[in-house]
C-alpha cells in the first residue's frame, strides 16, 4: 500500500470513529491516538524520509490536509457533543410550573390558648391587666397569704403535689393575686388584673378531672368595690362569652381568702333554662368561684382593708371549652392529638 493509500484508508476508519463517538471522552481519545504524537499521521510524516524529493511534497501536503480535515471533523464532533450535554442538562432540571404545589398542613392554636385569648380580650377591654404568674410557686403565697395557715383544713380541698415542704407546683392562681397586691402602687390607679395560667392538683385523671387544668384568676381592688361590682362584672363576661341573653345567679360558698365567698352559675347557653343534657337539667352551668377579698388577704399583703376593698374570682377555662365545644372527656385537651385540636380552627 503506498503512504497516500495508508493515510486514506487512516481518514476514512478516523472519520467513522469520530461520527461513532458517543462521547467528549471517547472523542478525544481518538484525537489522541489519531492526530497525537505517537499517533499514525506523525509515522507517516515522519516516514518521509525515505521518499523521492518529488513524492516528499505532495504526501507531505497531503497528510497535512488530512490532519486538518480531522482535527475539523473532531472540532464539529466536539461542539455536537457539547450541545447535547447541555440540552439533557436543561431538560433534567427543566420545572414544570404547571405541576400542583406542595400543600402545606396548616396548624392552629390550641382550642385552649384560643379560649384563654378571647377571655383576656373581654378583660382588657375593661381595662384590666394580664399577668403571669409562677408554676411553681411557694407554700407561702400559694396557701398562707391565701389565709390558709398550714394546719387549716381548707388545704384538703386542694391535693397539692409539693416539691419540698415550702416549695409546691400551685394548686390555684390565686397567688398572683398576694404577688400584685403587694406590688401595686395605689397612687397610679386601681388593681385591677387577670392572670390566666396552668394549676396542678393530685388528682386521679377521668373524663372530668385532670392533674393539670387552667384558671384564670381576676382581681380588682380600689375604694368602695362592692358585691354588685363582682356581679356585673362576672355578668357582662358571661354575656361576651355565651351570648347577650345569658343571666348569672350566685349561691353562698366557701373559699378561705374570700369573704364572702360565692359559686357562679350561668343560665344554660344551650337550653336557655329550660334543662338539657348541658347543665344537667338544671338550667344553670356552675362555672366559677368568686367572692370580696378576705380582709385578712389585703392585710397580709400591706393594704388597709379600712380603706380598700376588692373582689376575686376564679375561672376554669377547661370546662368553658368543654361546654361550649360538647367536648365530653378534659384529657383531650392534655393528649395532643392532632385529630381533636385540628377541629378547632378558630377565626
Ligand atoms: N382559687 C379558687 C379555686 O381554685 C377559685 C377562686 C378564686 C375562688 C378567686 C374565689 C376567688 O378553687
């Protein structure tokens, strides 16, 4: 085979691979092995040699514009690869705007923070205050500066689970009540405050008691604050919160730190009074306790009972939400189960 019949046969087996190659790697290692310096087209050129000064010219032409001719085809090759590349690259990161989003599960507060808030927001358009008490608390403002003295026997009414013989998780809000008193500055205007806040009682949980529960405790102190204060009070929240048409009555009870001291009942939001399941065919819901501060209260906490007079109450929030949702067991409120707190959605 003469050296132009080598370089042609060289081309036409380069070109096919060049055509054949699937890929850049692949493409340039027939560079390499075709165009290097090691590969054919170097032999042949160096070959030359050995050839007449008249053949030198023309072979030497020739495998040069063979040379060229595969380094374009190689060039095009490359450029075709690269395109390719490129396109499967756009194509797999390609989004598609028209696919449906994500859906997000959406959360809400829970039935009893949405409670707590909307009493808070019928107190503070009174002008009351909110205040935040302590879970855990002392013996001290828990019990004695609520005028009950260690041995008293009201202390059985609240089954206490103590951290240390002074220390207790509280029983009741009742003692923000000794920690406001003490603080407040008449000269700036009445007390007048709810603190709405977790209470703890040993207790055996069932649908109606738990271990742990909610109060909201309100106070009001000033000169000449009377029973009808406590009542009209109690009365328009009463109406806020089940509705316009709802009547209040009190009953005598007993609380330590009140005096006197009385158990709230609201006409039943459901029947009207006529007796249903609600209010147990009575047609009043008992829903709080209440009464004028003791006079030993305000003493202990350095305010002359001479001069002022208050009220307190207690509300428990877990049976608001009860009632008013037909929820039928407290400890759905303590399991966090997402299926019950997900029904309510609130505004
Ligand atoms: N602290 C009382 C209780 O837990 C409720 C209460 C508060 C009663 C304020 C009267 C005044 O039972």
């Amino acid at each position: 085979m003469s050296l132009q019949e080598k370089l042609e046969a060289l081309k036409t087996e380069t070109a096919a691979k060049i055509a054949a190659a699937s890929d850049l790697n692949v493409l340039n290692q027939i560079r390499v092995e075709t165009l290097g310096k090691k590969g054919p087209i170097t032999e042949v050129l160096r070959g030359m040699k050995d050839l007449s000064a008249e053949e030198r010219p023309k072979v030497g032409a020739f495998a040069n514009e063979i040379r060229d001719e595969l380094t374009a085809a190689i060039a095009t090759k490359k450029a075709e690869l690269e395109a390719a590349a490129l396109d499967l690259a756009l194509a797999k990161e390609a989004i598609d705007v028209t696919l449906p989003g994500k859906q997000i599960p959406q959360g809400n507060r829970h039935v009893l923070t949405q409670i707590l808030e909307e009493i808070e927001d019928i107190f503070v358009g009174m002008g009351y205050q909110v205040i935040e008490g302590n879970e855990v608390e002392s013996d001290h403002y828990n019990f004695q500066r609520m005028n009950l003295p260690k041995d008293h026997p009201a202390r059985d009414m609240q089954d206490t689970f103590y951290i240390s013989n002074e220390v207790l998780i509280r029983t009741h809000t009742s003692p923000v009540q000794a920690r406001v008193m003490e603080k407040h500055d008449f000269s700036q205007g009445p007390l007048r405050m709810i603190s709405p806040g977790k209470v703890f009682r040993r207790d055996t949980d069932d649908a109606t008691h738990s271990h742990q529960f909610h109060q909201i405790e309100g106070l009001v102190i000033d000169k000449n604050v009377t029973m009808a204060d406590l009542k009209g009070t109690l009365e328009v929240m009463m109406k806020k919160m089940f509705g316009a048409d709802r009547k209040i009555r009190l009953r005598p009870s007993y609380f330590p730190f009140t005096e006197p001291s009385v158990e709230v009942d609201v006409s039943c939001f459901k029947c009207g009074g006529a007796g249903c399941n609600v209010c147990k065919h009575t047609g009043w819901i008992e829903i709080l306790g209440a009464g004028m501060v003791h006079p030993d209260v305000l003493t202990m906490s350095g305010i002359d009972p001479e001069v002022y007079s208050g009220f307190a109450f207690g509300l428990g929030p877990d049976r608001v939400a009860m009632l008013r949702y037909g929820v039928n067991d407290i400890r759905n409120f303590y399991q966090n189960d997402v299926r019950f707190l997900s029904q309510f959605k609130g505004e």
